[in-house]
C-alpha cells in the first residue's frame, strides 16, 4: 500500500479499539443510536445505507425499507448476521469497557435499585430533581472524569479515535446525560436502561432481507450504481478519520444518493461548526456530540 493509500485509510479497517497488532475483534455487542432519528428522517420505502456494526440500525431500518447495511470488520459483519438471524446479542469490546464503568458506580453511591428507581421515572423534571439529589455526586463526577480522560482513555483507544473528543471529555459526557434526562423521560427510554444497567431489549425480526457487505463505506458507494439510495446513516465512521477519507467518503455519498436522500452522521466530537442541523439533543442514547441530519447532496 502506498504512502498516499495509508494515508487515506480509516481507522475502523483495524478492527480493534487499541494499537495492537492483532486479530480483528467483535467491537460491538449492540448499537448506541437512537434509530428514531432516522425514522424522522427516511421517508417510508426505497432503499437505505447503513453501517452494519451491531445490526440494530439495519434490523429496525428493514421495518420499512431495503437495507444494505456495510462494515469494513469481517468478524463485525458475521455478528451482524447472527443478529438479523435470530442469534442473541454477544458482548464485544464496547459492552466490556461500560460494564467495568458500571461496576465502579456503587462506589459512588448509584446502587442498582436507586439506578432502577431513577430509571422509572416518566417526569422529566422529576427525574432531573431525583439526578442532582441523588446521582450526580462529586463521587461520580470525579469518577467519570478520571477515567474519561486522555490518561484513562489511552490504555484503550488509538490516537485518532481519541483525537475527535472534545477537551474535559467527562465533563462533557456528564453534561450530555444531563441534557438527556432533561429532555426525554426515562421510562420510555430504552437506551438509557441499557446505558445505566446493561439491559437491553430484544432484538426485532427482520420484515425483510437486509443485504449485508463486508466492505469500506467509501468503496462500496464509489462502486454502487449512481443515485442508488434514498438515505444513508453513517453512524460515527467519521471520527478518527483523516479528513482525506472524509472527503471522499461523502463525495461517494453525493454521486449514489437519490435527489432529497436525507443523511445522518454522528460523532462523539462536537460539531465542526454551529449548526441548526444539529439534533443530538433528540438521540435518547445521549452519547453524542452531534448527530447531523442534512441532505446528503449538500454534504461536505
């Protein structure tokens, strides 16, 4: 591979989190996106562009339209298959990472039934009230921060996946959740169970195929027939990538959307520029900085 070629690649055709050089491994057990947003956003029928990752996006997509759901991870993309199969979920490095999270909060005091007991609330306001009283502790505050940090994060992340992340990234987290809490009533929010517990729902059956590739987003769309698709969510493949690839990927996304094909990209850094497109305060996952919602001929 040429210099000009490295240069270009994304970090996700890794396969792993961490610098090592080693096998590819299953990153993710479950997706952490509020599909509602792309419900919003795709018109009913046609055909639609996803990442694979955990296979939930293409799973929920596939109740109203032909998914072709790509990941550059081959193990990824078996797991994905699994899912769409019937198969129950699997824990992968990201479930691994929350699951130690989780297993320090009753050191600062969020025992599992006062976790449950905030988790039932359908008050936004109430449950707000309930997370200053009781949540938000400096016992947490100080915990998230510390293992948020650049310190903590590198013993498990690569540098450009950790180059996106905005400065006092717990801090910034912290404010995220409180922004969802805020926001959106936790009894009806399945994302923040799984979050804050580790429970997450059944997986839903297919009401159609979903095409399943294992491929580079970029190279897929460049090769795919022009204006092939209605709409595309990218999840978070953005972050990490040298903006070289993020050129050419959405310039593949231009030449194979549809006219008015909406597009959805997230990322746990905060937008590049102000913007009203921004509707991150929408995702009940409440993990990201921006998840833009834009016609993806107009993307740059």
């Amino acid at each position: 591979m040429t210099a000009q070629a490295q240069a270009a690649e994304t970090p996700w055709r890794r396969g792993r989190f961490d610098t090592r050089v080693a096998a590819q491994r299953l990153l993710f057990g479950h997706m952490y996106e509020d599909v509602a947003i792309e419900a919003r956003a795709f018109p009913p029928g046609g055909q639609v562009f996803c990442i694979a990752s955990a296979g939930d996006t293409a799973l929920a997509l596939a109740e109203h339209h032909r998914v072709v759901a790509v990941d550059i991870n081959p193990v990824q993309l078996a797991y994905a298959q699994t899912r769409l199969d019937g198969a129950a979920a699997r824990t992968g490095t990201a479930e691994r990472l929350m699951g130690f999270g989780r297993s320090l909060l009753p050191l600062a005091g969020w025992h599992r039934a006062r976790v449950k007991e905030f988790l039932g609330f359908d008050s936004a306001p109430a449950q707000l009230a309930f997370w200053h009283a009781h949540l938000d502790t400096w016992r947490f505050r100080a915990g998230v921060d510390l293992l948020l940090s650049v310190t903590g994060l590198r013993r498990v992340y690569a540098s450009p996946f950790l180059s996106v992340l905005p400065p006092h990234f717990g801090a910034v987290m912290r404010a995220r959740m409180e922004r969802c809490f805020t926001h959106h009533p936790n009894a009806t929010n399945p994302y923040a169970r799984a979050l804050l517990l580790g429970d997450f729902p059944p997986a839903r059956a297919p009401r159609q195929a979903v095409e399943l590739v294992c491929a580079d987003a970029a190279e897929y769309l460049e090769a795919a027939p022009a204006g092939s698709f209605d709409g595309f969510t990218l999840s978070n493949v953005l972050d990490g990538a040298p903006s070289v690839y993020r050129t050419r990927l959405l310039a593949a996304v231009r030449r194979a959307a549809k006219p008015a094909a909406p597009l959805v990209l997230r990322s746990f850094g905060e937008p590049l520029q102000p913007a009203t497109r921004n509707v991150a305060r929408d995702d009940r996952s409440m993990l990201w900085g921006s998840v833009e919602v834009t016609d993806a001929a107009s993307t740059a």
